[in-house]
C-alpha cells in the first residue's frame, strides 16, 4: 500500500482521521513518493496507486501517458487505473545483499506537460532463507591435557536474511563435558565457541558426538544443524597463540592481485611437532578474494577488489599445531574507494522529434547521471558541448533537464547532435560523454518564395494553342505537404470569363500553357497575377506578375485605302492636266498595314505602267508625279498598277490600279466613260473575253487575208477594183457592234471602212466628202478592243498624202506581255502562225486582266479627303479621253470628235472632276 515519506509501514495502524489529513497533505509535503512493500510478491501485485498520490484523475491517464523510468523493470503502471504493479521478483538478498537498508529508486514520467517524480519503494525482509552451515559435518581433536575453560572455535552458519530474521542463536546438543558460547564479530554476524567444562580422559572415551543448531528468530523460526565429532587426543599441553586477537588492515580497491595485505604470526610453547604452526582460513570457500600462506601466514590479494560491492572483508584464521591445538583470529579488512568509476547519463524520456515552432524553456528530455563511486566521488556534474539552442536544468538528485534555450529552425539545421559531458569531482576527475541525435520536425512557417521578383515574357503572334509559353518557379524550404508548391492564377488584366481561353498555368510544374493564338493587332501585352501556394495548415501563399508582351509578326497584308473601289465595285479614275509639268503631284497611293514595326514600314513600287517612264512613284510616300510632261504620242489614258509592300520578312504586299485620264475638263472624257458599261461578274466577264478573244483572232485573220487580197489587187492596178471605195459608193452595211473591252488588247491606231457595190472589191479608203449621217462607218479604236460603230465621228477630207512613216509600230505597242518584241521589226501584222499564237496570248492576257478588274474605270467614292492632305489639286481632276484619233496609214485623215464639236466645248485645263464610268450618252 502507498504512503509518504514518513514510513508507513503495512502492519501500522493508526486512527483513520490521522491516516487521512496525512494523505491529504502528502502531495504537498513529499519530495518522494514512499512504498513499502514486502519481498517475493508475485506479479501483478499493487504496490499502491500512483496516480492518487500523484494527484491525478483516472480521465487524465490517457494524455499523461504516466510510466516507470528504471534500469531494471522491476513495476509497471497500470494504464486503466494508475496503480503500481510488480513485474519481476523482488528478492531482497539479491538486490540489496546484507544492507540493512533495502530501496528501489525510480522515476515516474508523465508526459503533457512532460514531468517526472521520484519513487522510493522499500524492499522488506522476510524469513524465506534457513541458517546453513557450511559443512555438514566437523570434527574437533582435542588433547586430553586440556583444561577445563578451553574454548574451541565452531564452524558458524549463514544465513542471506537480515535483522530478526537471520542467524540468531546457536545451540549445542546436552553434554557432561561441554558448554557452547554464542560470540559476535565486528560486523555483526555471529559464531560458535565450544568450552571445555571438564577434563577429558582418552582411556575412558575417546571421541564425543554433539549436534551443533542454527536457530533465527523469524516467524516461523528456521533452524539447521551439523554434526560435531571431538576425537581426545594425547596430550599436547601449549596451543597456538596469535600475536592479535583482531587483525585489521586498509587496501584500496584498485590493488593488483598478488598485493599482500598482512602477515599474522602465532607462536607455540611446545617442541618438536606440537610446536609447528599452520594457518588455513576458517570458511576457506567463503573466502574468494585472498590467498594465505599456510606456512608463513601472509595474507596477498587474489582477486580484483571492489569497493562498489564489497567494501568490508571480515575473515577468521586458524593456526593449528602439530599436536592438534587450534588457535583463531580475525582479519578485519577494509576496502578504501577509489575513483574508478566513470559516470554514467541515462535518458529517462527522449522524444523523436521536436517541431520547430517549439517555445523557449519546453522540455525536451529527462536524464539522470549515475557513478558507482562514494562520496565525492561519485558527485557528478553535466554540461552541454557544443553551441547549440538547448540547455540543461538540475532538476532533483542527480536527475537533469533538457530545455530549449533558443528558437528552432529546421530549415537552417534540420537536426541536432547533443552531446552532454558527466565529470565526477574525483582526483584525478573521471568524464564520459552521452550523445543524441534530435531531430527538428518541421511546421509550415516558410511562405514559397519564386525564383525572380517578376516575370516578363514575349510571345510571337499566331504561337500554337496549347503550347508553353513560360515557367515560374517558386520554392518552399518546409518539408512533405508543407513544401509541396501548386501554382494558379489568382489575378488579371483581361477580363475573368476572357481569362480562361487565353492562358492557363499547370498546378504543379508552373508551366504557362497559351490557349489561343494571340493576335499583336488585338491585344499586345496583358499582364497576369500568379500565385504559389504550399500545402501546409494554415497555407502559406506567394504572388508574383508575368507579363506577357504578343510580338508582332508579318501576318497583314498593306491594305490600300486610296484609290478605292465604289460602293458598286467600280474603280476610280483621277484626272491630269495635259499640261502637268513634271514633278507634279498626280496623286497619291495610301495604304495601311496592321503590322507593327519593320512589318508596317510600307514601300511603293509601279508594277505595270501603260507608259514606263510618264510617272515617278515615291518609295515612301507613295505619291505619283509626273516624270516628264505628256507627249503627243503619249495615250489620253494611263494604267498604274502599284505594288505595296511592307518590310516583314517574307514580306506581303498588296497591288492598287491607278486609272489616270489626262484631260483638261470633264466634258472631254464623258463621251468615252457614259458607254462603259457597269462591272459584271469577275467570273462572267472572264468568260466573256475568252469567247471574245477567240473572234478576235479570227476577225485578224480574216483582216490579214483582206490585205493580202488588198495588196494584189493594188498591184494589179485596176480601176474597177476601187470603184468602191469612191465617195458615192460607200452605202450602209450591216455591222454587227461587239460589246465594249477595255483598254489595253490592241494597242493599233486604224480605220477600216467597207461599202457595198454590188461586187466584193477592198480598198484603203480615200474620203474626201463628208459622209451622210445615215451612213454608219466600221472602225477600230486603239482605245477600245475591237470595232465599234464609229456613227458619232465625222471624217474630214484632206489632199491624198503618202504613206505615214509612223504606221510602225512602236516598242509599248507591241503585242505582248511587258513590252516584250513579237513579229518583225516593221511592226507589221502576224502573217504566221507562231505570231498568231502570240497575238492570241497577248488577248488573253488581257483578258485575264479585264477580269481582275484592274482596266475597268467607274464612278468614284470622291477623292478619299485627299484635297485635304495633299492639296487642292486633288478636288477635282481631270478624266481623261479613252478614244484615240483615227490614224489611217498612208493617209492624213483624222477622226475627231464631234461631240465636242457639236456641243461647242472647248478644252479646258487646270482643274477637273471623278465621274463614274457607265453612263449613257444621250445623243
């Protein structure tokens, strides 16, 4: 049953208001928690409730996690109750040997807050060992000249108890000649001394036979016995005699075996064989640690000595004569401690791991220093090696703290070694060194941090969807969830449902992901909020910005804003004085590209020019002047068509056709553009020329036989033949009037005219009478594909005059693409079939041309705000004549137009207006 410190004992009993006010107040007033139980329990057994006399509840057991800290694990805890149990055996003589005083000291931990107490539990003695002699038997001679009084040394018994329980008494069976004395040595223990209370005659009786009894006094008593056999021997008068009764002698405990600790001497009377002295030890099997020299009587160490188990050696020696007589002593030796004892630290409690975010002063460990050496030294002191965040609190006897003394980082040092150095205070001082390892464990109190303050990435335009376009990085020195990094989007330029389908981020890698292709004309740059974020609890976060820049790339073609289309599809046309100097500002080509940087950096170039060299166009600016002033051989009418290109690479450009009409006022190019007619399918009117062309071509080789004919007829001379073509015989044919072609086809300059006589004869026509107006002439036009009714022209009449040396062709007018040089060098017409086919892909080509729209002029938009950048000459200008003059080769007739003539306008330079093209002449 448990108590205090005052000793309770189990067979104590005292009134009950005493026995409660005394455990009331124990907790108080106790620095130990006292037990006194008896030896050999069996297991299982309660020694007392701890954890009342503790002070704590059974519902606080679970969190205590209350236990025993001991090197022998001797009692247990009960986890449901608290009570102190016996787990081993407790055999007194075993633990404590002949000590009087038999304790077990231990410390119970308790955890939540951690904190130990010290426990005394008393071993008590019981009577469990019976008094044994060492021999059964002994046997005693005895000189039947000993007198009475003589005493004679018994062999004593043992026994392993202690107190009442031990070796009390000993008793000697009834004798007529002798008595026993119980004598006792200086540590206690008693002996046998048998005395001789009558003399001994040998011829009456030779030996004796006693029993010797070892009594104790437990409860019950235990007893043994041995036999004594006296042998009466013949007389040998003077015994041994010792030189001291009590031999007593110090040695240190670290002597070396084979040290002589004495010499005893004993001297005898006699002579001869009864004077010759030998000595043996008493109980010479009890003895183990000495050797003795039987003949001389010394004394030498034969086993290591230890103070720390033995300290007090306390030995009987016999000398015995040749005669028989004995005589004894006592050796009494004493064992002086020495420091030879290294202490020891022991961990009571050691946790695994402690966290980091631990406060100061926390406890970490329980330890306890032990040194198996006496008095100063076994006095031990306890220090910390080492700079490290801990220290050490004395915290009873020999018992430590360790404490925390510093904050802890595990992310500078993830771990500990301790070392702590015990010194005892002996001379010289003995230390030992006990070292840990703790480990730090970690608590969420490092935020991610990413590699750069800010991110700044370019992405090109058109980049895959779907393709990475960055990574950010951010890194958590916390260990497992704690530094474990997801990464989002948390914040944004654009707008939040915009968001999502332009970029994403991957949670765990930080990789950017590009949802869309990106467009530079829609959106340059934008600007994104990235979050880190780890897994600890509560979660530490990091924001960071990317900004993404979208770089340009050549993706826009120039788009041309002047000229442009009409809201019909018709092209515009811009007018040029016929008397523009060079240098002058025509007009201006504007474009645009969406494009940023070198691919918006817009350069001009004149692709096709009906006359090379008439214009200049800005590399620029893109503005058209004049190079050179327009010549009489120069066409009314002018074709650009101007390439736009940007400085990308590749670079794109885009074509704008320039419809330049040189006339001095607008009246002059009315006629020509009220016949026009409205823009038709791109696809038709290709079709259309195709079907055209190939009439074309057979008209020229009609047109080629007719000359041939023409010519053989001219030779020959007749007159019949060009009766005909005489004023009077040129009547009304039916003519059929193909539909109007754009200008460029058949760059030729010539009249035909046909009359019906009544016989088929051709001749070059010499007019020289005005003809009537009923009558319809057929005449092909350099400004018009093919031949329409000439039915609005007048033809003069002039002196007949050779032939023009200009009916050759020059190098522009020329069929075929560029300029390029088809048929022979007079520039008369194809008479092969290879020149033919020339001519026929020259009509194609323009054709082709036709279809694109670039030849067709029709009403304007206006001028585009170009009088308001470039100047008034751009409100009006001036459109030019389509039709060319009649030339006849070998002739200086000239078709002119009556029009003008007929409304009574003159030419007017300067200034002129856009007009759209497909109005009708009402005449």
């Amino acid at each position: 049953m448990g108590s205090c410190a005052r000793k309770v004992g189990r067979a104590e009993r005292l009134p009950m208001l005493f026995l409660f006010l005394l455990l009331l107040f124990c907790p108080a007033l106790c620095e130990q928690i006292r037990y006194r139980i008896p030896e050999e329990m069996p297991k299982g057994s309660v020694v007392g409730n701890l954890a009342t006399d503790l002070g704590f509840s059974v519902q606080e057991l679970p969190t205590r996690k209350l236990r025993v800290s001991s090197e022998k694990p001797y009692f247990t805890v009960s986890a449901e109750r608290g009570e102190l149990l016996v787990s081993s055996r407790l055999d007194r003589e075993e633990i404590c040997g002949k000590n009087p005083a038999c304790a077990l000291e231990f410390e119970a931990v308790a955890e939540n807050p951690l904190n130990f107490f010290h426990v005394n539990v008393e071993i008590e003695d019981i009577n469990d060992h019976t008094p044994t002699f060492t021999q059964n038997s002994f046997e005693l001679q005895i000189s039947e000249s000993a007198q009475p009084g003589t005493r004679f040394i018994l062999g004593s018994a043992h026994d392993a108890d202690i107190g009442s329980n031990t070796l009390q008494n000993y008793q000697l069976s009834p004798s007529d000649h002798f008595s026993l004395i119980n004598k006792e040595k200086s540590d206690g223990s008693k002996y046998p001394e048998m005395v001789l209370k009558t003399p001994l005659d040998r011829e009456k009786q030779k030996s004796y036979h006693l029993t010797l009894t070892a009594l104790d006094f437990g409860a019950p008593p235990l007893s043994s016995t041995a036999q004594i056999q006296v042998l009466v021997t013949d007389a040998n008068d003077n015994a041994p005699v010792f030189s001291q009764e009590v031999y007593r002698v110090s040695l240190s405990e670290n002597v070396y075996p084979g040290t002589t600790v004495l010499q005893v001497t004993a001297t005898d009377q006699d002579e001869g064989v009864n004077a010759k002295i030998t000595f043996s030890f008493s109980e010479a099997s009890q003895i183990t640690q000495f050797d003795l020299n039987s003949n001389t009587g010394e004394i030498t160490v034969l086993n290591t000595l230890d103070f720390e188990e033995v300290n007090e050696y306390s030995i009987v020696l016999e000398a015995r004569d040749g005669g028989g007589m004995i005589a004894q002593c006592t050796v009494e030796v004493e064992v002086i401690d020495e420091n030879d004892n290294v202490p020891e630290v022991i961990f009571q409690s050691l946790p695994n791991l402690i966290t980091e975010d631990a406060e100061l002063g926390t406890r970490i460990a329980l330890l306890k220093v032990r040194d198996k050496d006496s008095r100063h030294n076994g006095e031990v002191t306890c220090k910390l090696e080492g700079d490290v965040p801990f220290k050490i609190l004395t915290s009873s006897r020999n018992t430590y703290k360790l404490v925390t003394d510093a904050v802890l980082d595990r992310e500078q040092n993830p771990e500990y070694n301790i070392t702590i150095t015990a010194t005892d205070r002996g001379k010289p001082p003995l230390s030992s060194s006990f070292s840990i390892t703790l480990h730090i464990g970690d608590v969420n109190d490092n935020a991610p941090v990413f590699s750069q303050s800010s991110y700044m990435v370019y992405v090109a335009e058109n980049n895959s969807p779907g393709a990475s376009i960055s990574q950010v990085s951010a890194s958590d020195p916390d260990l497992g969830p704690n530094g474990q990094v997801s990464y989002s989007i948390v914040a944004s330029d654009l707008e939040q449902r915009e968001l999502s389908s332009y970029v994403s981020i991957s949670t765990e890698s930080g990789v950017v992901f590009a949802q869309r292709a990106f467009d530079h004309e829609q959106l340059r740059a934008f600007e994104l909020t990235l979050q880190a974020r780890d897994q600890g609890s509560p979660a530490l976060s990091a924001n960071v910005s990317l900004r993404v820049l979208v770089g340009d790339r050549n993706d826009n073609e120039p788009r041309v804003l002047y000229p442009a289309l009409g809201p019909d599809g018709s092209a515009l046309f811009d007018m040029v004085p016929r008397a523009a100097e060079p240098g002058y500002l025509v007009t201006k080509v504007v474009a645009v590209d969406a494009d940023s940087g070198h691919n918006a950096w817009l350069s001009y170039h004149v692709l096709q020019a009906s006359e090379p060299g008439l214009f200049s166009l800005g590399l620029r600016t893109g503005e058209v002047r004049m190079a050179r002033a327009l010549g009489d051989r120069d066409a009314a009418r002018q074709r650009l068509l101007v390439a736009v290109r940007d400085g990308g690479q590749p670079p794109l450009s885009a074509t704008a056709t320039l419809h330049l009409v040189f006339a001095d006022s607008l009246q002059e190019v009315l006629p020509d553009i009220t016949d026009r007619p409205n823009p038709s399918d791109p696809q038709a009117e290709l079709q259309f020329y195709l079907v055209v062309a190939l009439a074309l071509i057979s008209v020229l080789f009609l047109l080629a036989m007719i000359l041939a004919i023409a010519l053989r007829l001219r030779r020959s001379s007749s007159p019949a033949a060009w009766s005909c073509f005489q004023p009077g015989h040129c009547v009304k044919s039916e003519s059929v009037v193909p539909p109007n072609y754009s200008e460029g086809t058949l760059p030729y300059s010539y009249n035909l005219c046909v009359a019906h006589t009544g016989k088929t004869e051709f001749n070059f026509l010499k007019c020289s009478e005005q003809l009537s107006s009923g009558q319809d002439i057929l005449c092909c036009d350099s400004s018009r594909a093919l031949f329409p009714l000439c039915n609005s022209s007048e033809l003069t009449s002039h002196q007949q005059a050779p032939p023009n040396t200009d009916w050759r062709f020059s190098q522009a007018q020329r069929p075929g693409t560029s300029g390029s040089q088809n048929g022979d060098d007079t520039g008369t017409w194809p008479n092969n079939q290879f020149d033919t086919e020339m001519l026929q892909a020259m009509i194609l080509a323009s054709a082709s041309e036709a279809a694109d729209g670039s030849s067709t002029l029709g009403g304007g938009a206006g001028t585009m705000g170009l009088s308001a950048r470039y100047g008034p000459q751009f409100t009006l200008q001036h459109v030019p004549d389509y039709r060319q003059n009649v030339y006849i080769p070998g002739s200086n007739a000239t078709l002119t137009n009556a029009a003008g003539k007929r409304d009574g306008k003159a030419p007017a330079g300067g200034n002129g207006n856009k007009k759209k093209s497909g109005k009708k002449e009402k005449k």
